[in-house]
C-alpha cells in the first residue's frame, strides 16, 4: 500500500506500529481517501505478526477535526447512503491488535470517534473533544451518540452532543473518557511508554482479552461472560500459558512468543 494521506511505520518501536494522520493543513480532516487508507493499514498491520500493539496519532494542533465537511457539503441523502462512509468505521473495529490513540489538540465529531474506536487514549494537556456535529445541522454519524454515553454517561454525552461545545483533556480524564493527560511535549512517548507494556504480554492473550472487553459494550451480561470464558479457556491451549505460569513458579520473567 501507499498511503498519501497518512504515514504508517510498522516498526516504529520493536512490535509497535504508528499511523500518524498526515493532511495537517485540513487539521487531519478525516475524508473518505483518509478513512480508507486507515483501514487499510490497520488490515495489513494486523495481519503483520510481528506488530503487537497500533498508535494513531495526529500532530500537536490536531488529531483529527471531523469528518471532511467540504466532502460531504453538497450531498443528499441517498448520495451519504450510497458512499456508507461509515462500514469503514466498522472495519475499523474489527481489528484484533490493541490501538492507543495518542491525541493532541483537535479530536472533533468524527476524530472524537475514532478515539473512541480506539482502545486507549493518552492524550496531550492541550487536547480538545467534542461531538460539535449539531452546529451544522446534523448529528454523531459514526458512534458519537452511543459509544460517547457509554464512555462518560448519559447526561455528559447529552450535553456534548447538542451544544457542540468542546471537553478539555482535563474533563475527559475526569469522565473517564481517556487514560492519561501528559504534558504535549511527551503525549506519543507516554502512548508507546503504555504500548510497550502491552508487547511485553502473550499476543493471545491480549486479542482475547481486548475481544472480551469489546463484548461488554455488545452482549447481554450472562451472554458476555460465557464468551468470556471460553476465551479464558482457550488460552490454556496456548505455549504463552505455560510459559507465563512457568515463569512465577520459577521466579523468572515470561518471554512469550505468541504461541
Ligand atoms: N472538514 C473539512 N475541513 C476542515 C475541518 C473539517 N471537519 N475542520 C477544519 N477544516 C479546515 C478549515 O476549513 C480550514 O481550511 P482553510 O484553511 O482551507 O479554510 C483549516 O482546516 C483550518 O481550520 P480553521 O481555519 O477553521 O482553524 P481554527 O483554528 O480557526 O478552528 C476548529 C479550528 C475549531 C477545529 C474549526 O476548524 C472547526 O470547527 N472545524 C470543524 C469541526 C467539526 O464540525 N467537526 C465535525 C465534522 S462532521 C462529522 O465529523 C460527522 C461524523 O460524525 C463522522
């Protein structure tokens, strides 16, 4: 693939991928050709075994502005239904491996929910989120009323989308919408600082576990924890699991392989 609007590094760190959103002058303006080229990088840097955790990211004055107002300004309905934008959102969430977004300045309307598409989001003191959609005459398209009231509640969620007003990354931590606020100068160094953490465990483990932790938002709760406990059963087939159990017994750190 070569992408235009983004640059994708699948070794930016060892087993650690970055995507970094790359129309600055659009504020990373998230149009269709960008969408795209996102889900294909994260296709192929699942399919990549040697990646074990993704970082999104932007620059300092903006992660990502919205969906591409100018692209969608003279659409009808039928037009929106036809393009359905959004099936890449979909895709988007189907990926396996872990993805941090590591947000500085602007993440609005759709850059707000690709965050929270995102599994983990560190975010710079300068940051700024909001679903600011209402103020031109449409609304959330892309998760923005359903996975924002299940990340800081009903009224928050209410209040964000129809003012349009921005949250700093100050209240979103407060709103439990994000993992960390750090100064801007080291929000992508704390993304990989967490990142790290995560290529330290068994790959298994960690696509089993962050696919159950993803059922919690979709399954009824005795149905959620039965396809929890399956997956923590499958783990005992895997090397990893020994390997991992071996190493407290015998004191020693777990080198898992991802077998
Ligand atoms: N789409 C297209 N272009 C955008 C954009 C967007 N979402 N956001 C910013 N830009 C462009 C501006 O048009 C401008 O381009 P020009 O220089 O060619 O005029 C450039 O980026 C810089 O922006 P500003 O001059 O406006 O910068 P600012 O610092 O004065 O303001 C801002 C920054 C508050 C983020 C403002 O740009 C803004 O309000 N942007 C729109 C935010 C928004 O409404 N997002 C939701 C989009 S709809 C959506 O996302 C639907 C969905 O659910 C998927």
């Amino acid at each position: 693939m070569n992408p235009e609007l983004i640059i994708v590094n699948p070794s930016y760190e060892e087993h650690i991928a970055l995507i970094q959103l790359n129309r600055p002058k659009e504020l990373n303006a998230l149009n269709l050709q960008v969408m795209g080229e996102i889900r294909d990088a994260l296709k192929m840097l699942d399919e990549d075994d040697n990646v074990r955790v993704i970082i999104i990211t932007g620059n300092e004055r903006a992660f990502a502005a919205g969906a591409d107002i100018k692209q969608m300004a003279g659409k009808g309905a039928i037009d929106m239904l036809k393009i359905d934008q959004f099936s890449t959102w979909d895709q988007i969430r189907k990926t396996k491996k872990p993805i941090i977004a590591a947000v500085s300045g602007f993440a609005l309307g759709g850059g707000c929910e690709l965050v929270m598409t995102c599994d983990m989001v560190v975010a710079s003191e300068t940051a700024q989120f909001g679903q600011p959609e209402i103020k031109i005459g449409i609304m959330p398209g892309a998760g923005g009323t359903q996975r924002l009231p299940r990340a800081v509640g009903k009224t928050r969620a209410m209040e964000m989308v129809l003012t349009g007003n921005f949250i700093s990354a100050e209240e979103a931590l407060k709103y439990g919408l994000i993992n960390k606020v750090v100064p801007t100068e080291v929000y992508l160094t704390e993304a990989v600082r967490m990142a790290k953490d995560i290529a330290r465990q068994s790959p298994i483990a960690v696509q089993l576990a962050k696919e159950s932790v993803l059922k919690a938002y979709e399954m009824p709760l005795q149905e959620a924890l039965s396809f929890e406990r399956k997956n923590f059963y499958m783990l005992f087939a895997t090397e990893d699991q020994k390997e991992g159990m071996n190493a407290f017994v015998e004191k020693r750190n777990a080198s898992f392989k991802g077998q």
